[in-house]
C-alpha cells in the first residue's frame, strides 16, 4: 500500500468563499518578481542614441561670433533705455541651438556624446567674461536665469539678426 492511497481517489476541494482562479491569474500573482533587476534600465539605456559634437567651420565660427557681439550690444543698449525709463526698450528674442552633453543630461549615464537642445528666449546679456548667453528669467523670480555657455552653441537665429545680413 502507497503512502497517499488512501486520499488519491477524492475529489478535488473547491471553496465556497473564494472562487476558482485560473492559471493566469495565478501567474500573474508572481509577475513583479523581478529576478534580474534594473536589466530594463539597462537595456533602455543601451538602445538611447546620443550626437556628437560637431566641429564648427571657421565661416559658422566668425558668425556666431558676430552675433554674440551683436548680442552683447543690443543688450547693453535695452538695458540703458530701461534705465532711463524707455519701458518700449525690449530685449532680442532669439533662438539657440546648443550641444548639451549626455552627462548632464542623464547623471548615470556613461556614453560619450550628448544632445542638441533648441531653446527659445528673451536675452538678457551675452557674457563673453564667463563664458554664458544668459536668458531672461521667464519661470519666476526664485529661480535662477537660464545660462548657456557660450562654447555649446552651434546656431543662434532670430528677427534682430534678419536686417543685420
């Protein structure tokens, strides 16, 4: 006689108070087990792409020099007028194009490259002396104003630039 004859014959118990689950169902309850943790990440972060940075020729050098200066003088001018109660001085509203690398843009990132960011802005001030394309603060005064550095910048556009050609 075998150790489980005498209960090998009787029907399978079912319960009154909770009803049948099925086989997914009872796979499911084991689905948040995650044997291999963070591999999600890690495969997410393996399929991201990234840019190089791009090496600008001397033409796209000396015009983004030029309007940098040009930059600097409108600012300084806006600002004077506003000092002197010209409330119609405004500041030049331009777009940039500036290499971001990935580092910064994802803390635990290892790959080599970055990428190419497009900001739309009201400029305060080119400063040239650290190195910084600073931006009216459009977010709230507690919050610092937004900097770009000057050796990031790839393109900077806008309407004061138009009649400057």
């Amino acid at each position: 006689m075998g150790k489980y004859d005498d209960i090998i014959d009787l029907p399978h118990p079912v319960s009154e108070k909770h009803p049948h689950m099925s086989m997914y169902d009872r796979a499911a309850q084991f689905s948040p087990f995650d044997a291999l943790t963070g591999y999600s990440e890690s495969i997410d972060e393996t399929a991201r792409t990234t840019d190089r940075r791009l090496e600008l020729s001397d033409e796209k050098k000396a015009l983004l020099d030029e309007r940098i200066a040009a930059l600097k003088e409108l600012c300084a001018k806006a600002r004077s007028a506003r000092f002197y109660c010209d409330e119609d001085a405004c500041f030049p509203k331009i777009t940039v194009t500036y290499f971001v690398p990935d580092k910064e843009l994802h803390k635990r990132s290892r790959k080599t490259g970055g990428s190419f960011l497009k900001y739309t802005g009201t400029a305060r001030t080119a400063d040239t002396l650290q190195g910084f394309l600073v931006f009216e603060n459009e977010s709230g005064p507690d919050r610092p104003p937004f900097r770009i550095p000057l050796r990031d910048i790839c393109d900077i556009s806008g309407e004061v630039f138009e009649d400057r050609r």
